[in-house]
C-alpha cells in the first residue's frame, strides 16, 4: 500500500524521505531511515568534504537500501562537496538553499536523480524544464532557511505547473499530515523536524528536548533582514539576534554572530546559545522513536485515514 510515484522513482518502499538537516543527517540516522523503508539523506550543510565521503561510505557499511545526499548551495565547499558525492557514486541529491540550476547537468552527466527542495512555483518550473526528477517542496513552517508561502497554498500551486512529482515539505510529522499532502497531489513527504527526534538522530539529548517540549508556537524566524530567513525555536539565540536586526546590524555583523552557532546548539546541546533549527510543526512531536518505528506509524495512519475518508458517506463529515 502507499506505492507512489516518488517511491517507484527512488526505489524505496514508504513515500517518506528524511529532510537533508545539517550535522544530523549522518550515517546513523540515514541508514536507520533507509532501513525502515524511507529514503535517508545525508546532510552535507557546511560540512568539509571529507565528512561528507565519510558519512557516505560509513551509511553504506549499515544499509544496502537507497539513500541520499543533500547538497547545501551555500556552502563554502560546495564545488568539492558536489565532487566527493559524483566519485563516490551517490545516488539520488537533493539540494537546498538556492538555485541549483547550473549544476544539474553536471549531476544528470553522472547518473544522479536529482530533486531540488524549492519554496516557489517559478523556480520548479525552470528545474523541471533543466531535467530535475522531482522537486521538494517546502513550505515556510519548515526548520531552517525558508521560503513565504505555506505548505497547505505551495503543494498543490506547484502540482499544477510541474509534470514531474513533487513532494510536499513543511509542517508535515504523522500520517494526518502524509494523507493530506497525498490530497494535495504530493507523491510523497519529506520531513526533517519528525527525524530530529528519532533514537538514531545525534541530536543531542537537550535539543530532543526542546522539540518534544515545544508548543504551537515555539519557533520563530530571523535573518529576514539578510534575505536568508531561517526558522529556529525561540531562545536566547534568536532574541539576540532579532534585536541586533532591530538596531540595524549589517549581514556581515549577523553571519558572524549567526556563525557555528548550529552545531553548538544541535550537537553540543546549548539549547540558550545555539541555533535550534526546527518546524512548527515540533508542537505535534511528543516522543523520541527509533526512525523505523516512525515510518510504519506514520504510513498505518496515512493508510487508515485515508480509508476512512473514503468511506464516509456524502454529506456526512467526521461522521
Ligand atoms: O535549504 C533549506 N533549509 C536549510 S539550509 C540550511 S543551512 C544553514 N546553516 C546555517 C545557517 C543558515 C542556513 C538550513 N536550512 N531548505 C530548502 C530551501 N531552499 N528552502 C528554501 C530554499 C530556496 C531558497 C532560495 C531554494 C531556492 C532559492 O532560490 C533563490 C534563487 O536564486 O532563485
């Protein structure tokens, strides 16, 4: 049950891939997702290169399913990163951050489905036209850098003006949310908030926390001053950093405030201090779970729900 379009295409049994997140897409949540029937992805981020070809070669010793790698457009390392995952021959990348549009060929020349995370119509229709696979698309309720525009207005807006399948991202964590962006005419889901919360993910424990801990209204963005809008939950951190935008702090002052302060709160676990990169939908997540046990929940519920929407007899809704 569940077979999609998205799923035939990746080689992957469940519609549901795990978002590309920086420092905790690594080769132990990857393998575990991709164990459990979803597609795993590396997150490459800012990550040297050689910790990218580590955590390739480290997910391949503990799966022998499909995974990915997501490529950051902003990294400083990009050109290598993009190298280390055509020699070791990866794939499926998704990309993030930007406009991959000049580097495709170089990934379609090597063999690689390519699925680029897009937060607008304009931009799926010009990657399509340059031989994207499929697009990811994310709406602003997402962890991270972000686009304007929600999941629930983005999904079915870029079904209509693509061919290729589109999986639906942002605010998206139990079958409910699957169902429904499968209503939309998604092929699938990508969720990244959900997996920080897996047993396998290194987030560190106090971060697990703050997610499982989190309300509806936890997150907030900074950075709109930037033009990089990213979404974290509230602390010390973005307060800072939204006063230094009030009081007009230039972008170099920013990035370098904003600087390595991802890992320290993601791994190192200074959830004051670092940036928490998280979804709103973070408010939903009441427990940590192995990945596996993440996927079969989420698709049984997709499954049921989608069965009782069937069934329900005109006229009567929530009956
Ligand atoms: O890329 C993401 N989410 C991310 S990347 C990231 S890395 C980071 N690390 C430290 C500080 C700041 C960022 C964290 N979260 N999601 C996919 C995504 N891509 N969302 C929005 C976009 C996007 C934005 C602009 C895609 C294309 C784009 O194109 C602009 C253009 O040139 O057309």
């Amino acid at each position: 049950m569940l077979r999609t379009a998205i799923s035939g295409l990746l080689g992957i049994e469940f519609p549901v891939i795990q978002g590309g997140m920086a420092w905790l897409g690594d080769a132990r949540l990857v393998s575990a997702v991709s164990n459990g029937g979803g597609l795993g992805i590396i997150g490459s981020g800012n990550a040297p290169p050689q910790w990218v070809r580590e955590q390739i070669r480290l997910t391949r010793e503990s799966t022998n399913k499909p995974f990915g790698v997501n490529i950051m457009l902003m990294s400083p390392y990009l050109d290598d990163v993009i190298d280390v995952v055509i020699e070791e021959g990866v794939g499926i990348v998704t990309t993030g951050g930007g406009n991959p549009g000049v580097y495709l060929s170089r990934f379609k020349d090597a063999g690689i489905k390519v699925m680029p995370v897009v937060s607008s119509v304009a931009l799926a229709r010009r990657l399509e036209r340059g031989g994207a696979d499929a697009v990811v698309a994310e709406g602003m309720e997402s962890g991270g850098h972000i686009g304007e525009t929600a999941t629930m207005a983005l999904i079915p807006q870029i079904v209509d003006a693509v061919k290729i399948p589109v999986v639906a991202a942002g605010g998206i964590a139990d079958g409910r949310g699957l169902a429904a962006a499968l209503a939309l005419g998604a092929a699938g889901v990508q969720m990244g908030t959900r997996f920080i919360c897996a047993e396998e993910s290194s987030a560190h424990p106090d971060f697990k926390r703050k997610v499982v801990q989190a309300g509806d209204r936890a997150t907030t963005v900074t950075g709109y001053s930037t033009g990089h809008p990213v979404r974290s939950i509230e602390n010390r951190m973005t307060r800072q950093y939204a006063r230094m935008e009030r009081d007009g702090a230039g972008i170099e002052e920013l990035e370098l405030f904003g600087g390595g302060k991802l890992y320290l709160g993601v791994i190192q676990g200074d959830v004051e201090n670092g940036t928490l990169m998280s979804g709103q939908i973070a408010g939903l997540i009441r427990e940590v779970k192995p990945a596996g046990m993440i996927i079969e929940e989420i698709v049984s519920e997709a499954e049921l729900v989608i069965s009782r929407l069937s069934r329900i007899p005109s006229g009567v809704i929530n009956g």
